[in-house]
C-alpha cells in the first residue's frame, strides 16, 4: 500500500466514502496524524485501518473518525465530553469544529503521552485528565455532545445524565470485539432515543464498570 498524505487521505479515505460534512472534512486536513501515531508507525499514519498506540489500545482508523464527528453534527459553540482519550487524535480532530473537548483516558501514560501532544500542537480548547470514562466528568457537565471510543455493552447510566438538553451522544455497543453496533444517541424532552448506525469494532471500554481489557 502507498503512503497517502492528508489531502489523500481524506479525498481517498473519507470524502470518497459518503462523509460529506467541510468543516469535518477541513478538520480531517488539518490535524497531523502522524504526531499521534507511534514511531514505527509514521508511514502508515493516513492508511484507512487503526493502529496500536501500546497498551492494548489503539487509534481508530480516519474513516470511522470522520464519520462519527459528522454524524454528531458538532456547532462551533459545543462543549464536548470525550471518553477515551486514547492517543488524543480524536480530540484534536474534534477541537477543531467545537468550542471545548474535556477528554478522559483510563490509562495513566496515554493521558499523559495524549496530553504532552496536545500541548505540543498547541490545542489550546482541549482539557485532558486521567479517569475512568464511564463516569464522564461531571464537573463539566452538561455536555452537547459526548464520543466514546471504546465499545460498552450498555451506555453508561452517568454520561446520559451528563448529556445536555438537545445533545448527542455517538457510541460503539456490543461484545468486545465484535458484534458492535455505532449508536447515536439523542436527548429530547428528557428523554432518549438510540438509532444504530453502522458495524464496527472497537477495544472494550475498561475501568471498575467497563470491564478488562
């Protein structure tokens, strides 16, 4: 496989797939995703697969990235609540179309590494800290859209309740590994609604309520 540059990347990876959405699109362009890769790995950084970033997690390919932001429908004014920090390129993707991203990582070095990246880059509209996930960050609460990068058997009970009036919530359900579904999540009148999206496999979501890696 050729090594593709951003421009590629999206055009080949993304727009070309149905992802339809310029300001996503000019997002995608604009975030150097071989910062956020390993060293090993730079070659294959704009390739359309995930890569492991170390200790058992992984970044998620640019397609599913693209299209989980575009199917959130991100406003400039959004606070925005990311659970799995993981690398920190979804939140740097995600900072460029909001006006704030509070990012949890459950692994102490990603939230550390993910942290010195984003400083590096000078991103200056994401917040990252280390926690677990599942519990969101209620101290920022509410929130007008929440990402989860890691796949749960049921959406935690805490990010609903942290979830904003009018807010989506995008999520990967099902077994770890496989039989997943991308869930988007909305919150109407108190009450929510869940629409399957599209198949996909993510890394469990891990921590006291999320299970083992």
């Amino acid at each position: 496989m050729r090594n593709l540059n951003l421009h590629e990347m999206v055009s080949e990876q993304i727009a070309h797939r149905g992802v339809a959405d310029g300001r996503v699109l000019a997002a995608m362009r604009t975030v150097p995703r071989h910062r956020f890769v390993l060293p090993e790995d730079i070659n294959d950084a704009c390739g359309d697969f995930p890569l492991p970033i170390g200790y058992h997690q992984t970044i998620s390919q640019p397609y599913i990235v693209a299209y989980m932001c575009e199917l959130v429908c991100f406003s400039e004014h959004d606070q925005v609540l990311e659970a799995g920090t993981g690398s920190g390129y979804n939140a740097a993707v995600i900072a460029q179309l909001v006006e704030n991203v509070y990012s949890i990582e459950i692994v102490p070095e990603l939230a550390r590494r993910a942290a010195a990246t984003i400083k590096a880059l000078h991103y200056d509209n994401i917040t990252i800290r280390h926690g677990d996930g599942y519990d969101g960050w209620k101290d920022e609460a509410p929130f007008d859209a929440i990402i989860v990068t890691a796949a749960a058997e049921q959406i935690p009970q805490p990010l609903i309740d942290q979830l904003a009036e009018g807010g989506r919530l995008v999520i990967p359900l099902g077994n770890p590994y496989s039989n997943q579904k991308l869930i988007l999540v909305e919150k109407r009148e108190g009450q929510i609604t869940a629409t399957a999206k599209l198949p996909v496999r993510f890394v469990p979501l891990t921590g006291r309520h999320g299970g083992k890696k």
